[in-house]
C-alpha cells in the first residue's frame, strides 16, 4: 500500500484577549463580548448594530404600476393639470360628435330594419293642370299623374305624425307604361325640403333617370311632419305639354 496524501491540520482560532472593562455588548451571533466602538463582530464578523428593516408597503402600493413611489408633491399638480386637460378634452369631444355618432345608429338601424308605406294626410300643389290634381300623385295608381304648368311647381305633402323618413320612391312621367311615359314634359331634378316637428328644414336635390318606372332616393330624416318637392330641369316641355309627376310614396322605418 502506498502511503496516504499528508493533510495539512486546520487553523484553529484563539479567542483574542479583552479587557472587561472595555467588553461591549455581546455578539448576539457567538456572544463574544466586543468593545463599544466596533460595528462588527470581532470573531465571526456579524454586524453589531443592524439597521431597522423598513414596514412593508401596504398592498396597493405593491402594484406594478404604482410601484415607484414619488417624492412628496412632486409633480402632483402637473398629473392633476394633465388629467383634467384629457376629461375636458374627452368630454368636449363627446359633446361634438355626438350628433355625426347619433346619425350613424340611426342610418345603421336603417339599414338593417324594416320599411313600410307612409301615406299623407293632406296634399297641395302651388298650381296644377285642369283635370289633373296634386293627389294623383299620391293615390297609388302610376296610371293618373299630377300635371304641373312648368319648372318651380311644387307639391306639398303634410303626414298625421312626425315618423322617420327612409326613402322616397318617384315615378317620373305620365304613367309608368313606356308607351305613355313620354306623353309629357317630365321634371329630371327634385329640389325635396323636409320640415320636422321642431322647425328643423333639409334639402336635398334628387336627380332622375328620363325612363318609365319607380326611382328610389334613401333619405334618412328624422322627425319628419312635411314634405315639399318642386320640380326642375325639365325635359320633354314643348308645345302644349305640361309636367307629368305619376306616383310619390314614402316609407318609414317600421
């Protein structure tokens, strides 16, 4: 057998000398007994006089967002000038385009709603041709028109109770039948003024197709109490004729 590897003994440490009389308070590691103005221990080094632990911070400010805590008033008058300049900011916002928002649901429901027929309680023309009145052109035959003497005529039409507009249908002409179609003058642009219950007047110009048959014009108005359409741009005015309107209807969102 080989002889074993020689081991070198471990240190041993000798506890240093102290005098009483300048012996601190003991270690609370060892109890070695340590002069006053030592901050260590001087045997196993343990710190003398630790530092008081900070409390926890209470569990809202242990949020991640919150975390860092600021210094007491800085920039709290800036975050609060910042806060209130955004609510403004919203509200104003808000207050501006609630009506572009207001016009959106309306024109969505629309759409994906229902429509049905509206008729007028009360019919007048600003002139008509003899023997043939306004209210042919709202008695739902496209076979009886109301003539009309010449551009700037226009037909008023007063319904029982204010109701969204959604679409307006024109048959243009003498009759829908392409035979008698062109019989007369007919109107190719409609100057259409609704009035609401609270006074409130829109315009829109609805421009034609010179054929035979029904042309329907979206509208989406609310609150409607009157119709007026005056009629413009004509064609087919020559010799003795006249204008021919065959059919108005109106439709409201069901």
């Amino acid at each position: 057998m080989q002889p074993a590897k020689a081991v070198a003994p471990r240190p041993v440490v000798r506890p240093v000398p102290v005098d009483d009389a300048a012996a601190g308070t003991p270690c609370p590691s060892c109890g070695t007994p340590n002069p006053p103005d030592r901050r260590f221990c001087r045997r196993c080094a343990t710190p003398l006089t630790p530092g008081t632990a900070p409390p926890p911070l209470p569990w809202w400010r242990r949020i991640r967002p919150l975390r860092r805590r600021a210094r007491a008033g800085s920039g709290r008058t800036t975050r609060f000038l910042v806060i209130l300049a955004v609510v403004l900011a919203l509200c104003a916002g808000g207050f501006l385009l609630l009506p572009a928002g207001r016009n959106l649901v309306e024109d969505t429901r629309d759409k994906l709603g229902r429509s049905k027929p509206v008729t007028p309680v009360r019919v007048e023309a600003s002139a008509e041709v003899p023997g043939r009145p306004a209210g042919n052109a709202t008695d739902g035959l496209s076979n009886r028109y109301w003539g009309a003497p010449g551009p700037g005529t226009s037909i008023t039409c007063t319904f029982a109770e204010p109701f969204r507009l959604v679409a307006v249908i024109v048959t243009n002409g003498a009759s829908a039948s392409p035979e008698d179609y062109a019989r007369e003058g007919r109107a190719l642009r409609i100057d259409l003024e609704v009035t609401a219950s609270d006074g409130r007047k829109s315009v829109e110009k609805l421009t034609l197709v010179d054929k035979p048959g029904p042309q329907t014009f979206p509208t989406g108005i609310s609150d409607v109490t009157t119709v007026r359409l005056t009629l413009d741009a004509p064609a087919g005015l020559d010799g003795d004729r006249h204008l021919a309107l065959a059919e108005l209807e109106f439709f409201q969102r069901s």
